[in-house]
C-alpha cells in the first residue's frame, strides 16, 4: 500500500491504496465518486472516461499511480450547477437511455470540443468510437456534439474574470 | 393475491416508513378493481384486485410523490409511467418526486412492477390514470365538502382545486388529509385524450438531467456502511463441478479477507463458484487472480457451436412438433409448379448491458435480507431470493436502483440470490461485481434459432404454402424441469404464425435440441431470429415470382390490417417507388409479435473497397395510442443499433466448452461510425388497442437489411451475423 494525492475535480483526496489499482476504482471506491462507471476492465468501451489535465483517459486501465500530481475531473466536476453546454445539449436532445455508458460519452464530448471546437462529423466519429452504447443513443450523441458546439462557438472564448463592484 | 386485509391506515403507515417519509403525509389509496376488464391487459399479470395502491404521496406542504412501479432500464418508464397519473391528477411532473417501487406486494402481484415484453404502458395505461382520476375527484370532493359548493362547480388545475364561482382556491396539500378519509371511487371519470397536457407529447424525462450529471444511482453505485466487496470465480465452462480451492495465495493479498464457496442458481441449473471478499473490488480481483481453483467439467469442456450447429442441420431432418397448421402444406407444395427452399441460421448473443450484473446484498442477523439492485423487477429479485434462500418473501426488501440496461438479463435474478447467499454465508453486507468476462461468458443467452423455410408458389406468382420450421435449443428447456419436449414450445416458433399474409398453406413446426447452457429472453427474444429467416425468404419468394418485395407483401395484405397500413406507410416515407442509383438498394421487413408491430425500409450502398455500408433506415411503428412519441422514437433508434450488432459484429460461439468472446474486444458491439440514420414514423390514431414501444423496432432490421443487400449485390444473405466488408 501507499499513499498517493489525487486532485479530483479541484479538491484534494489522500488515497492510501495498492499502485496498481486503477484510478477508476480509487475514485469510486475510495473517494467516494460514483458517477464514473465501470464497463469493461480493459479500455474498450469508455464508460470509465475522466480527463487527466484535460485529456480523456480511460480510468479502468490507468494506475492510481501515474494520476497522482495530476488534474483530475470527472462527469462531477465538469459543471457546478449543470449547465455545461455538453450536459445542456444532452437534455436538449434527451440522449440517455439507460444512462450508464453517458458519464463517459459526455467527458468525451467534452474533450472533443475543447479541442475541435467545430467538429465535423468525421471527428465526432472518430473521437467518440471508444465510447460503446448498448441502448443506442449514438444519433442523439452526435446532434448533441454539434448543438453544444454551436453554443460554446457563441460563448466568450474565456469566462472574463468578474472583479468586485 | 395474499395480501392480508389490513386497515387502510396500518397499511399507509407502513408505506411510509418503507418510503422513507415523515410528518404529515397522506397516501391517496385508489382502487383498481376492474383492472383485467381492460383491453389493453393482455400482457401484464396485473392483480385481480388492490385493496390500497398508494401510489400518490401528497405532503401537507404540497410536496407530490408519485411512485413508479416499473423499472427504469433505458425505456422511459420513469417518465411514462408517473405521466399516466399526473395527466389525471392533472399536475405538471416537474414539481413531482418519483420514487421508484421495490417489489412490495401492497403495488400489486408478480411481474406488475417488472419490466419485459414491452408491457409497460400498455398495462399501465388505464390502471395507473384511473389512480390519478380518482385522486383528482377525491381532492375536488374534499374541497366541495369544505366549501359546501357542488361538486360539479369546482375544478382541479396545477395542483389546486378551484370553486370558479367564488374564485376560492385550496391546493392538493391542504386537501389531502380530508381526502384521503374519503371513499375512493370506484369508476373515476378518466380525460378526454383531446384535454392532455402530457400523455401524447413529447415530453423530457425526469432522469436525464440524473444522467447527465453522474447523480443517477445505479445498482453497482449502491453502498452502505461496513461493506464489503466480492468478485466470483465461476467456472466459464458452464455445469462444471467445484472440486476444490486452494486460496492461499490470494488471502496474502492485501485487503482479501476471505474465500468462500457460493452457488449461483439459474433457473433449474446450481453452478458453484469461489467468492474472494476483500476491502475494495481491485483487491478482491487480485485475489481471484490468486485463486488456484480446479473443476470437474463433467465433459461440457468438448462442447462447441461448430459441433452444434451441425447438429441442428441433422436434426432439420426431423419433423418435429407443429405449432400452427392452416389448409394442407404438403399437398400445396407439392402440388406448386414454383418450389424454393432455403435455411437460415442465426448465432446465440449476450445481451452485454453496460453496467455488468452485480448486487449489493445486507443478510442481517434477523435472518431478514436487504438488497440494492439493478433489475428488471423488484417482486422478481424478491420471490428468488426468497426461493433460494428459502425464507418468506416478507423477509426480502429490494431497493430497485436505475438499471444500466436490461435487454432482458435482468429479469433473471441470478445475480440477486447469489449476492445474498453469500452475504448469509459472511455476516456482512456485500457487493458483488461481475467483471465484464463474467458478465459475458456466463449466460444466460440469447438461442440461436436455425429456420428450415420450405414455400410455394401459384402460376400466377402468389405464395400458396409456407412452411417454417424452427431448430433450436429452447429457453425453457434450459430453465425448467418441468419442460415438456412433445408439447409445441410457443416461445421458439415466436410470430411465425402471426404474420398477417394471406398465405393459405402455413405450417410450422419446432425441433428441439438439448443443450446444457441456460438461455433467457433477450429484446424480443425469439422474433429477434425468427423474423430474420422468416422475412427474407418472403423476400426469395418475391423475386421468384419476379415481383416488387413491397408489392408482394401488399398484394398478400388483402383484409385490412395494422399490418398492411404499416407497409403502405413505409412504403411512402421511404420514397420506395423511386428508383435508387446503381450501386444502392433498398430492403423491407416487418414483424407482427406479442410485443407489437414495426416494419422497416433499410438503404444500402456499395463501397469502392467491396463492402456494404448501411446509409438509413426508415422504421414505422404501430402503436395505437402513445404516451411519450420522443421515447418511442430513442426506443426504435436503439432496437436498430442492437438489431445492427447482433446481425453484423461477432455473436457468442463456445468452444472448449466456454464462450470464445468474453470482452469487448472480441465481443464487439456497434459504435458511433457504424450508426446509420434512422427515421422513426409513429402510426397512433388513438383508440383502446396500445402496442408495446421497446422491443418492435429490433425484429425487421436484420432481414430488411439482408435484403437490401441481396437487392444491392445479388447476393442472399442467410446466416447471421455477416461482415458488411465481405459481402
């Protein structure tokens, strides 16, 4: 066992684990966060996607080890009061059915538009490929991508920092 | 029903301790006596009477919780079930709580408060809105005594009974502890449809904003104090004996702290398995990493799909049992100057839902057991954990969490009694995960069906005899003892005989074949095969008798029928009159079943590398009446992403005596590149027949789909699944 400092969504955590055991079971189990989820084991369906410095990893087959030192968020931390524009396009388009691949499909997306943000559907496919969903939500997934995209374009390109009146 | 007469107010008490609730809350019983006299109940085992559905809470600060009794797995019922009762009560369902039920008998008997068969809202249609009539007149009723004022001078409207003439107003939170002394009418006068402010559009549903924030609980998120974790080893060689464990290695592991035998029950099947429990799952993983175990395969360790399907050709030979005989097959066949035969066959499957199956279950020392779960139903998970557990259902509590899918696997409560027996063998609350190659590897699964399809046609082009006979292991043979092999299994010659076509010859017939591997329901169980064979060779017999498919399928639609408004429907969405450019072609299929009717027009075109690429499907849906058409819509767009993956990604195939596929890396499912644009056409003219939304849309893809390929290319498609790269 050791002892390692995780940043998870701004907020320090002391996890006192096995190196080995992924970020993915140190952030449910240990810390308590349960909207990332588990799928596979093996990084092939990205239900367990969390952003590591702001990059999608697949938290099921990343060691607490490596994320220790570094940014974590997770689908908790992504909006304080839900309104990232992914979520916001999400409820727009009703894309959950089940629910549970969607933690994961929306840090995708996120990802995705912090890096592309005008994605053609070219790039959605090939950035949101890893997420699987069983219930079939991928059309909605896809129109959600592009609303969201639209609405970040019409936004600040950074939230200007309000000083006191 | 069992139910002991209680007092109604004994009765509400407990409710409300089960709920969770205090102060002052008033539990609105609604009666729902005359539920079987309802048309649309010919799919839920609904009770024959309810003394006291509590279904509606209203808290004197006029707090409203309405409770769900049907599972949310994906298909919207946490949405279009509360719905049904707010449209009478008429409130908004934003301002409402939902609390999802969890099996108790005072909601009803069995499978009321399941989720299959796509049984949903058409067996709640009518019961659930005459609780939320009836609550609506006893509020008016409790308002009209107050006010001494008619009845009929008084009216309900967002959560407010209003006397219009006097302009006074009292809401449903003041009235509810009057009202809920009132008797509960016994015919409540239900909405004119023309008057809903819900049921019929397209409204948001509750959970997502749950699921869009990582809030949503489901049952793998379930966790109480001191509890421990668990991982299984079960032998993937299904039947296998445990002859013994050496767990040494695995107890030195940090944070394992136990190895346990435990036995898992399927239906009629006891696998026996070895539990690691441990502080945390990634411990309890290793430790079973660690596990030296042995087994007695009890020779299942030779069996293999390859050895098996060729026996299922054997057995085609065989005559099997009938289902169903119209007119004289035989003799038309033979008597027909245009003759085809051909044989389908189609692969078992997984069902593979996204949250693997686990259970968190607590065994307390008053030999009562609580458990938090994804199911497909909570009175399911309660009467098998009794079972198995051999203690009264009374004794059984079930939280019934959000369900990361269910396709069917969840109504095998498996995983529930198993997580159970173990927590009774440890002392201690325990979660148990299954791992991704568990949950694959180890049923039950969907049969492969094989289809003998035999048919004839006149001089003139029309189909005179068909015959279609299904080979294939059964699920109930598999779960019960009880089977009975010379009787016609319904469940395995599934629609075959449903289908609306004029064709005055049908026969069909089941050969069973024995198979020692549990199988179970999975989305639209058998129609998911059967409609495969038996809508493609429709498909053969069209261009035999050198006709337009759609036009040979409607000149066979001669009565009126749902049916024939379907195809005719399709047939004008899809454009399918207008000619398609070389290199495309466009397919059809419907299905007519117990879970409802669906037919679909799929487009395809050829590649430049040689293969297929799947460019739209158009899907109409005959409903009757809907409660949420944005639902349905989602609910037919997934029916085609499963359909798609089950006809074009790998299927589960044994050999060695275990399922080759165990992850997503060989067991691959559909993804977001692969997903074609689906157009969904909802037939609802109103009307007392409802049909079921989740499972319809699945039955027509595969054959509408090989079918367009054989329109593309020339070449018939006639075992499942097939690579669309080489066609």
């Amino acid at each position: 066992m050791a002892s390692f400092k995780l940043t998870i969504n701004n907020q320090p955590h002391t996890v006192d684990v096995e190196p080995t055991m992924p970020l993915l079971w140190a952030i449910r189990d240990v810390v308590g966060l349960t909207g990332t989820k588990f799928g596979c084991g093996i990084a092939q369906c990205g239900a367990c996607t969390v952003h590591l410095d702001g990059n999608p990893i697949r938290s099921c087959s990343y060691p607490v080890s490596a994320a220790a030192g570094h940014k974590i968020t997770t689908i908790e931390g992504i909006s304080k009061n839900a309104d990232h524009p992914v979520q916001k396009a999400w409820v727009e388009h009703q894309v959950p059915q089940c629910g549970y691949c969607q933690s994961g499909q929306i840090m995708s997306a996120v990802a995705l538009l912090k890096q592309t943000p005008k994605p053609t559907d070219a790039d959605i496919d090939t950035a949101m490929q890893g997420n699987i969903c069983r219930c079939g939500t991928y059309n909605r997934v896809r129109a959600a991508i592009h609303t969201a995209s639209g609405e970040m374009a019409s936004l600040p390109k950074s939230t200007p920092k309000v000083g006191k009146r | 029903m069992s139910q002991k007469p209680t007092q109604p107010n004994a009765s509400r008490r407990d409710f409300l301790k089960a709920a969770g609730l205090t102060g002052a809350v008033f539990a609105l019983g609604c009666t729902t006596n005359d539920v079987h006299a309802s048309p649309v109940l010919n799919l839920s085992a609904l009770p024959e009477s309810v003394e006291l559905t509590p279904y509606i809470l209203i808290e004197k600060s006029g707090k409203i919780t309405i409770m769900n009794p049907r599972p949310e797995i994906g298909q919207g019922t946490f949405q279009s079930i509360p719905a049904l009762i707010a449209e009478e009560l008429n409130i908004s369902l934003d301002k409402v709580t939902i609390r999802q039920t969890g099996g108790e008998t005072k909601f009803g008997d069995m499978w009321s408060q399941a989720v299959g068969g796509s049984g949903s809202v058409r067996g709640g249609y009518l019961p659930m809105r005459k609780v939320g009539a009836s609550a609506r007149e006893m509020l008016i009723k409790a308002a009209s005594d107050q006010w001494n004022v008619p009845v009929a001078e008084c009216t309900a409207e967002n959560a407010t009974v209003i006397h219009k003439p006097s302009g006074k107003k009292l809401s449903y939170g003041e009235l509810a502890g009057t009202a809920a002394k009132l008797p509960v009418p016994k015919e409540p006068k239900l909405k004119d449809p023309a008057q809903f402010t819900i049921l019929g559009k397209p409204m948001p549903r509750p959970d997502v904003p749950l699921k869009v924030t990582g809030q949503a609980m489901f049952g793998i998120d379930s966790r109480v104090p001191n509890m421990v974790y668990a991982s299984i080893e079960r032998s993937p060689i299904l039947g296998s004996k445990l002859s013994g464990f050496d767990a040494a290695q695995a107890l030195k592991i940090k944070g394992v702290k136990q190895a346990v035998k435990v036995e898992r029950v399927v239906g009629k099947n006891r696998y026996e398995g070895v539990a690691i429990i441990a502080d945390n799952y990634w411990a309890a993983l290793q430790g079973r990493k660690a596990l030296k175990v042995t087994w007695d395969h009890q020779g299942h360790d030779t069996f293999n799909t390859a050895n098996f399907e060729k026996q299922l050709r054997d057995l085609a030979k065989s005559e099997g049992v009938i289902g169903h005989n119209t007119g004289d097959f035989d003799k038309s066949f033979a008597e027909s100057p245009n003759q085809l035969e051909a044989f389908y066959e189609t692969p078992m499957l997984s069902h593979s839902t996204m949250e693997p199956m686990n259970a968190l279950a607590h065994y307390q020392t008053d030999g009562k057991v609580t458990l938090w779960l994804s199911t497909q139903g909570g009175d399911l998970a309660r009467q098998e954990v009794a079972k198995v557990l051999a203690i009264p259902v009374d004794d059984v509590t079930v939280h019934v969490q959000f369900n990361g899918g269910g396709f069917g696997r969840r109504i095998t409560q498996d995983f529930a009694s198993e997580a159970a027996t173990l927590s009774k063998t440890i002392g201690k609350p325990v979660k148990v995960i299954w791992t991704r190659e568990d949950d694959t590897q180890l049923g039950p699964f969907r049969p492969m069906t094989f289809s003998a399809m035999r048919g004839a046609l006149s001089a003139d082009g029309k189909a005179v005899a068909l015959q279609h006979k299904v080979i294939a292991p059964s699920i109930d043979a598999t779960m019960n003892e009880t089977y009975d092999k010379t009787k016609p299994d319904g469940t395995m010659l599934e629609g075959t005989n449903e289908q609306k076509y004029d064709i005055p010859n049908l026969n069909t017939r089941y050969v069973h074949a024995d198979i020692h591997i549990p199988l179970t329901y999975w989305r639209s169980v058998t129609s998911s095969t059967l409609a495969f064979a038996h809508e493609c060779f429709l498909d053969e017999m069209a261009h035999k008798a050198g006709q337009d498919p759609m036009a040979f399928r409607l000149a066979m639609l001669t009565n009126g029928s749902d049916t024939k408004r379907v195809l005719e429907k399709l047939k004008e969405v899809s454009g399918w009159d207008k000619p398609l450019p070389a290199g495309k072609g466009r397919g059809v299929a419907q299905w007519d079943f117990f879970a409802g009717l669906a037919g679909q027009v799929v487009e395809v075109s050829k590649t430049k590398d040689g293969g297929i690429s799947v460019d739209k499907v158009y899907c109409v849906i005959d409903l009757g009446t809907v409660v949420n058409p944005d639902t349905v819509k989602a609910q037919v767009e997934g029916s085609v992403a499963m359909a798609l993956t089950a006809a074009l990604k790998d299927g589960i195939t044994f050999e060695n005596g275990q399922a080759v596929q165990a992850n997503f890396d060989k067991n691959r499912m559909l993804r977001i590149n692969e997903m074609p644009e689906v157009e969904v056409h909802i037939l609802a003219e109103g009307g007392p027949t409802i049909k079921g939304v989740g499972e319809p849309g699945l039955p027509p893809l595969a054959p509408a789909l090989a079918n367009a390929v054989f329109a593309a290319t020339g070449k018939r498609i006639r075992r499942l699944p097939f690579d669309l790269e080489k066609v």
